[in-house]
C-alpha cells in the first residue's frame, strides 16, 4: 500500500491540509472566549461554529483518498498496519504523557479509566463524554482512525471490486447515509444533555463520535480516489465549483438542527473538493497549494492537530483562566499562540515523527511488475510531470 511509482503524486493535497487544519484552530480558538466584547465574542463564536467539525471530517476523507491512492496489490495488512502505528502513536503518546502532566499541574488529574483507553486509542467507543472527550481531547479522532486502519485492507479489496459504472452510485450511497444517523440518533432514549449545542451525549456520540459511523466519510475518500483513478467524470467548474459548494453547504450547516449540522451538509463538498485537487495535480496542472510555503506546514499539520488545543487550553490558563482582553490583544495573542503551535509541530514532525517513521514503519513492499499506470484521459507528459511535483503526501500525510 505504499505510494506507487507510476502513480502521480498530489503535493497540493499536502497543502490543503493546512489550509485544513485552521478552521480547527479558529473552532478551538473560540471556546476559551478571549475577547472581552461579549459581543464580538459571540460573532467569532458563531462564525466558527461548525468550523472544527468541518476540519475533522475534511481530514476522514482525505486519509481514505490518500490510503487509496498510494495503495498497491504487493502490499500486505501487517506491512500497512506497522506503517500507521509508526506514523500514530509516537506523536500520541507524547501529547498524552504532556496531557497527564498539565491535567495534574491544574488540578484535575486524569483517572485510570481515562488515561487507559486514550492511551490504547479505544476511548471513542465508549459512550461516555468524560472518556471520550478526555485527556488531550482531540485525540478521539486518532481512535476513529485506527478503526480505518484496521478495517482498510478489507475496504480496499471490496471498492476494488466494485465496477467503474457502479462507482458513482455506491458513492452516493455512501453520502446519503451520513445524514441518516442524526436520524437514527433520534431513535435512542433521553438521557444526559450535552453541555453544548442540542440533543444528549448519546447521540452526539452515536451520530460524530463513534468510529463505526465517521467510517463513512472514510469510505467516501476511498471510493472517490478511486473513481478519480478510473477516470470518471469531474465536478463541472472543478476546485473553484468544490469551492463554491463548500462555502454553501457550511453556511447551511450554521442553520440546521444541531447534530444535522455537524457533517451532513459538508461532507459532500469536501469530498468534491478533494478529488478535485487530486485531479488537477494528476493531471499536471498542479495548483498554488503545491507551494513550499503550504506544502511544508501541511507535512506538519498531524503534530499540529494534537498540540494546539493544549498549548489554547492550558497557555489561557497559565494567563490567567477565564482572562479576557481587547479586540486588538486577543487577536495578537491568537496569532502568537497560532505561530507557537506552528514552532512546535514543526520541532515535534523534524524530531519525533519523521525518525519514528523511519525507525519503525520497516521497509516497503516492491512494486508489482506491469506496465506503467496512468489515469484514464491523462498523457504521458502530464503524468511525468505530476510525478515530478514535489513533495507528495503518501500514506504519511494522512492525519
């Protein structure tokens, strides 16, 4: 399952994982209510709303198409499982161990029956808000990913099979059903309300946090991947079309029932914009995301998607928890605490991923002999030149 050499790589999608990871920050960013204007606080706030659900669905695509893409026949299960824990758990640990230290120095240490199942990446089954929003928080995304990695090589031996005419159906399949567990959600009894937005812990759990259910947004990465392989029709209008609908369907999500809101209206124009970006780099017309300046911070985007809620949490706590200041003071502490977590997960990707993936993901698998593969509707010279474009994002750039 390693990138392969005849396939074209996709350094733009690297980019877009940074562009990616901002709204997450900014959703995070809102929760400590930093601006003293209650007024202007509550704008942000609501701007931001469904921000960091976009940003986390966006990336469950993406590592479908990604695992997709840079999948191949020689592979083996194990082989690809090693590479993903390699790539996981080093990080993980490390902002879990940093977690346990600075629940403690404020306070509030974690349990056992927290800190044990986010450390093994279990805790999203539990339907439980203490454990599975405990320790560094955003770690419940990591248990979901897991549960993709485990089930992938399944996944991708069963999308192979389907035929190219039937791809679009089985996609669409995939995407109506993102909207049916909210309406599932309303089939489980009245129990403890969430403390934020609507309905109860259950079925927030249920409908964004259980692995089973974000698996869909998953298999619609790796059924898009591999429409764009066969070369199947396009979005008309292309990233700026992706674009345009994106911008929609978030604003949409702003006015839905809460849990509604939370993926149904996204999820399908992510997924055209990630194919989208995918095309035009395979077919070599690549796109201002394949810049360095946003190539590079979106290879470190995984250490900055588990640093920055810490460093916002407990950096307001060590201001002055609860501390509120002007417009101009909040926003330039923002800004600072944004360029810090950027420090820090460049320091963290440079030291810690990078030789941990080369220390214990293991060697790869040969490439299969066979004739060199291309899209369909791309010439020789486009793929050349994709496959020139530096860097790409492989089975490393997934989150």
């Amino acid at each position: 399952m390693p990138l392969s050499e005849n396939r074209p790589r996709l350094p733009s999608l690297t980019g877009l994982r940074f562009i990616a990871v901002l709204p997450v920050f900014a959703f995070h960013a809102s929760l400590e209510s930093p601006f003293a204007d209650r007024g202007l606080d509550a704008a942000y706030a609501g701007l931001v709303a469904n921000a960091g659900w976009l940003g986390v669905s966006f990336f469950f695509v993406l590592s479908g198409f990604v695992l997709t893409w840079s999948a191949r026949p020689g592979d083996t299960a194990v082989r690809f499982w090693r590479r993903r824990a390699a790539k996981v758990y080093p990080l993980h640990l490390l902002t879990w161990a940093a977690a346990l230290a600075l629940l403690a120095w404020a306070g509030t240490p974690a349990t056992a029956g927290q800190a044990v199942p986010n450390l093994l990446l279990v805790h999203t089954w539990v339907p439980d808000r203490a454990v599975f929003s405990s320790l560094n928080d955003v770690s419940w995304s990591l248990s979901c990913e897991v549960f993709f990695y485990l089930a992938f090589p399944l996944l991708i031996g069963a999308v192979r099979r389907i035929p190219p005419g039937r791809l679009r159906l089985w996609t669409a399949g995939t995407t109506l059903a993102v909207p049916a567990l909210p309406l599932l959600s309303e089939l489980l009894p009245a129990g403890e309300a969430l403390p934020f937005g609507s309905g109860s812990v259950a079925q927030f759990w249920l409908v964004y946090v259980l692995p089973v259910g974000r698996a869909l947004e998953f298999g619609l990465g790796i059924l898009l991947a591999r429409t764009v392989l066969a070369g199947r029709a396009a979005l008309p209008g292309g990233v700026p079309a992706a674009l345009v609908l994106l911008a929609a369907g978030y604003a949409l999500s702003l006015r839905l029932p809460f849990l509604y809101g939370l993926t149904s209206a996204t999820v399908v124009p992510i997924g055209l914009l990630v194919a989208a970006v995918a095309r035009r780099d395979s077919e070599g017309r690549g796109s201002f995301l394949a810049r360095p300046a946003l190539v590079r911070p979106g290879e470190w985007s995984f250490a900055f998607y588990l640093v920055h809620r810490l460093l916002l949490q407990h950096g307001h706590r060590l201001l002055g928890e609860g501390r509120t200041w002007s417009a101009p003071a909040a926003a330039g502490l923002l800004a600072a605490a944004l360029a810090l977590a950027l420090l820090i997960s460049w320091a963290l990707h440079t030291l810690v991923e990078r030789p941990a993936m080369r220390l214990l993901a293991g060697s790869r698998a040969p490439a299969p002999p066979g004739p060199p593969e291309r899209l369909t509707g791309t010439t020789p010279a486009q793929a050349r030149a994709a496959v020139r474009a530096v860097p790409d994002t492989g089975e490393a750039a997934t989150r």
